[in-house]
C-alpha cells in the first residue's frame, strides 16, 4: 500500500524527545540502528529492534495510528483482529484491516476464530499479503466471541489449540505467534496455553495478564507473567497496567519478559514509544502530530470516515486540557477537517495563551 508520506512528523518528534528529554527508545531510531545494532530479540527469524509495541485494539490500531507508533518507536504493527471467517470473501472490511506500508515491518496479522480449518484457510489466503508473522488471538473477551469459542474462548479448548498451531507452524512460511490472557476465573490455563503454544511450533507469546472476567479493569498480574517467562524459551511479550516509559521498565525487570506491550495508555499518548511521558509532551509537538494523525486518517480513509473515526484519537489528544464541555462538543461535532481544524487551533491557542 502507498500512501503520500508524512511530513518528516515523526523524525521531528523524535527528536524532540531526544533533545530535552530521555535517551530514544531503540525502535525510535530503527532505520538508522539496523544498520548497526543487533536486534533485541528474534521472533522466529525475524528480527526485531525495540522493546515497546503498540498493543492490537480494534477501532484503534489501524494504518494512521498504527504506523504513527511506529514511527515513534512501537517495535513491532500488529494489525487489529480479523475475523477468519470474513477472510475467503476479501471485502472492504479485511481489506482495510490489513493494508499496511513497508516501513511498518515487522508486521503482524492477528486473526481470531474458533474452528482450525477456517483459520488455517484464512491463515494461508492473508500470508500471499506478505506480512512477517501471522498471530492468532486468544484475549477477547466479547461474549459474542468467547462463548462461540474463539477469542479467550480458546483458552477452554488446549487440544484446539495445539491443532491450530501445529497446522499453522507447517503450514505457513512465516513465524505463528499468540495473544492469551490469564484464562477464566474458573479455568486459569495460561501455563498449559503457553506451552501448548510453543510446544507447537509458536514463535512468541504476548500476554495480558488479565482473565476474561476481569476484561480491562483490576491489576494486571505481573506475576503470572513471570511465571511464564520461566515456562517459555521463545520471546514472550508483557501487556497490562503499562501507563508510563518507566513502567515498561519496571515491568521488563519484575517479568523478565522479552518486550512490553501498551494499549489504551498509547491511545492520545503514541510518544509513550519515544520513552516521553504526557506531560513533557509540547504544544507544538501535540499539535504537529495531530495534524499528521488526521492527515493519515484522511488519506487512509477518505475525508468523511477518515474525520469520524479521528474524533475517538481526538478525545484522548486533549483529555490532559480538560477542555470544558462546549469546546470540546464545537470540536467533536466539527463536519469537514477544516472545520475541525479550526477548533483544534483555537484551543491549543487558549492553551498557549495561558
Ligand atoms: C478498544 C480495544 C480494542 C482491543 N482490540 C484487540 C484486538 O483486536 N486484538 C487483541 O489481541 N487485543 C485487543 N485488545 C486488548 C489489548 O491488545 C490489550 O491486551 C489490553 O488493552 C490490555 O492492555 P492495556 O492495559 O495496555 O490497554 C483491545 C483492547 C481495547 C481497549
């Protein structure tokens, strides 16, 4: 997929970062760094600069969001969940999904489903798309997902499971990895998960240490992820209650793990993978990034779309302003990117002139 590349957006921020701020994340600088560095870890042959990866969200993690973290430092794009079964008909809404650029890679696929056979099916037909690794979800806790069996819902079913990663390991030509959680309340299997995945033929394992009736809220258990890091010799990767640089520390250093997965704290905050906290974050970086989010949305997805599905970004960009109701309503409600635009300006105004 080509798209018309950014301003030097990214590069600026990252310098930015790296002026007044912490030294630059590794991944930051991965065109220059592969050159020179040895990668941090391996997943399968694929080598991999970077310890911090934007977490897959649905809704969130596509092309503009996606590659803005990337650029930033996220290690690694995970594309968000596709549904196996939608993959033979290769409608808009797969198509959409999986468009990446080259300077994403590595780029990982995720796929969900609960029957072998379509996921197999789905496995194949997206690896002719090339991306590097082909990851198979097994976290989402949607009663529409879990309760047919896909999503966490694997995690009741490790026979299913090793098939799935059996026939993928042979089958596909690029590495097979997984997303798992801690399991159900009543059926925490994430030690026998994870080594029925790697026993399997898995190249990595991410983790949120969470189980399914815990969705996304209650303490993530570190723990368990060390438990597992000790289970495991292929790389394992660390998501829950990361919400700072310094926790992506922490966690590597309590866990062990090989890298740290960020969701929703990466939401309105991609300088999380410069290793730049919120708050040293400068009006004119916000407002140069923005502009290049929203530019990408646009192009990604054409100019109505593209600002409907920019308003969920745009939220959490002001959240730490606290704007009162009104102007944050005159900017959500904003019908052409002008428009929009101009409330952003008029508020990063009122800011400055504080
Ligand atoms: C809006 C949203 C969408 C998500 N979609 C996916 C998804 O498509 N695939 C997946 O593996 N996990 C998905 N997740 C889970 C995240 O990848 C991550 O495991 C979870 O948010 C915990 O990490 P965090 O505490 O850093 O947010 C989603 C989470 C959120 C909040």
């Amino acid at each position: 997929m080509t798209f018309p590349p950014g301003p030097a957006l990214a590069r600026d921020q990252r310098a930015a970062a790296h002026d007044g701020g912490p030294p630059l994340h590794a991944g930051a600088s991965r065109h220059s760094l592969t050159m020179t560095a040895s990668p941090d870890f391996f997943i399968g042959h694929i080598p991999v600069f970077g310890r911090a990866i934007l977490a897959p969200m649905d809704g969130f993690s596509d092309w503009p969001f996606r590659s803005l973290c990337r650029e930033l430092g996220s290690a690694l794009s995970y594309t968000e969940f596709v549904n196996a079964r939608e993959v033979p008909a290769n409608g808009k809404y797969v198509r959409d999904k999986l468009r990446f650029t080259e300077d994403e890679r590595p780029i990982v696929f995720q796929l969900y489903g609960d029957d072998p056979d379509e996921i197999v099916r789905a496995a194949l037909q997206v690896q002719a798309l090339q991306p590097d690794a082909i990851d198979i979800n097994m976290g989402c806790p949607a009663k529409s997902i879990a309760n047919r069996g896909a999503g966490v819902g694997l995690m009741r079913t490790p026979l299913k499971v090793a098939r799935i990663f059996r026939r993928l390991s042979r089958m596909l030509q690029i590495p097979v990895t997984g997303k798992i959680r801690l399991g159900w309340e009543d059926c925490r299997t994430y030690r026998l998960i994870a080594r029925v995945v790697e026993e399997n033929g898995g190249q990595a394992l991410a983790v949120h240490a969470r189980t399914r009736e815990q969705g996304y809220s209650g303490r993530a258990d570190w723990d368990a992820i060390a438990e597992i890091r000790q289970l495991l010799s292929i790389p394992l990767i660390g998501n829950g209650d990361v919400q700072t640089p310094e926790d992506i520390a922490r966690m590597r250093n309590y866990t062990g793990c090989d890298a740290v997965m960020i969701g929703r704290a990466a939401i309105g905050n991609p300088w999380i993978f410069a290793g730049l906290r919120r708050e040293a974050v400068s009006l004119e970086q916000l407002e140069s990034l923005v502009r290049e989010h929203l530019r990408r949305n646009l192009a990604f997805y054409g100019p109505e779309l593209g600002l409907v599905l920019f308003r969920k970004h745009a939220v959490q960009y002001i959240r730490p302003f606290m704007p009162d109701r009104a102007v944050r309503t005159r900017l959500l409600r904003a019908e052409t990117p002008q428009a929009f635009w101009q409330q952003f300006e008029r508020l990063l105004a009122a800011r400055k002139g504080r």
